[in-house]
C-alpha cells in the first residue's frame, strides 16, 4: 500500500473514529482513538469569561481570523507536544480540513501570529483539540472568539475532552460518557456553519 492510499484510510478511520464519539492521539508516535469518561464541554450558557480577560478583550490589541493558516497553526500547536500530535496526525488534520471538517482560529498582533487553535466540525458539534500562544492571553482570547462564533453558527456545543487547571478557569462542564454520546449524536445531524 502506498503512503498516500495508507493516509487516506486513516483519514477515513479518524472520520470513523470521531463520528462514533472518539478522538484521535498518538502515543509514542503510535495514533490511537480514544474515549473519556466523564467527558468536559463548554456550553454557551455557562461558559465563564474571567474579569481579568474581559478586560484584555475590551482593549482589542489583536485581531482574529478563521482558517487562514491552519497548517501553521496545528504545526505551532506541536511544537513541544510532538509525542501526542505526531506528523501522522497532523496530516491526518490537513486533509480533514481540506474537507471542511477541522478549522483553525487564528489570533494577530498586527501581521504576527500570536496564538491560535484548532479543532474538528461534525454537524453542529465543535470538538477543540489544541492551542498555542507566543504572547500571554493570545490563546485565551482565541479560545473566547471562537465560543462566540460557535453559537453564532449554531453549535450546540464545544467539547474539549478533557478539563485542566488552564481550561478550568472557563467553567467546562463534565458530562458523563452516555449524556455526551446523546447530545452528540443530536449535533452531527445539525446544521452549523463557523465563520468570521
């Protein structure tokens, strides 16, 4: 089998894989598909914004784009993580999103790339799976850009997998394996639509 027909089975595979709830990883460079229980998602209505980047937000020192630069962006989102986004895996996003179904936020201090992340679309469900930043909150006001602009697209929600002390801070809610599964499949066979 050659390299190409072998990448488009595991881009198959991972479609596969995230239509049935799971999300891919590699491990030691090996991809694996995996699932999580409970499982953590931001919901709109809950979703908390801290005081400190509200404030930061409001003084609008960066701009934002969508998709613009996915392949850089997965790529700086690596940087550092290459144990669990291996080369595979992110050519695996590249074509994902050659399809329309990963997107990338991008965050600008003028023509500089400051932070950004990057995530899957199945229907209206969001499924967020890295970020990165160069400068202190960047990822952050990425992050805030992008909830706003799933539920001006109509998402039902943005799963994050799995909470830690930095996402924490924004009030994900962990919702166990069977509910997640449930409201999931509802969302796949919605309609959403993230654009600037």
């Amino acid at each position: 089998m050659s390299e190409v027909e072998s990448l488009k089975n595991k881009v198959l595979d991972t479609i596969h894989a995230y239509l049935q709830g799971l999300f891919p990883m590699a491990e030691d460079g090996i991809l694996g598909y995996y699932s999580c229980d409970p499982r953590s998602v931001f919901f709109f209505d809950r979703f908390h914004i801290p005081s400190r980047l509200k404030r930061i937000a409001k003084q609008n020192k960066v701009s934002f784009s969508i998709n613009r630069d996915f392949e850089r962006v997965i790529r700086l989102c690596r940087e550092g993580r290459d144990e669990w986004i291996s080369e595979e895996l992110v050519q695996i996003y590249l074509a994902l999103h050659e399809q329309g179904m990963a997107h990338s936020v991008e965050v600008w201090q003028g023509s500089e790339l400051v932070g950004g992340l990057y995530g899957t679309q199945f229907g209206a469900a969001f499924l967020a799976e890295s970020m990165f930043h160069r400068q202190t909150h960047a990822s952050n006001l990425g992050l805030l850009y992008l909830m706003e602009r799933l539920e001006q697209g109509a998402f039902h929600f943005c799963d994050i997998q799995y909470a830690n002390s930095h996402t924490e801070r924004f009030n994900p809610v962990s919702v166990p394996r069977e509910s997640f599964h449930e409201m999931y499949y509802k969302a796949i066979k919605s309609e959403a639509i993230l654009r600037e």
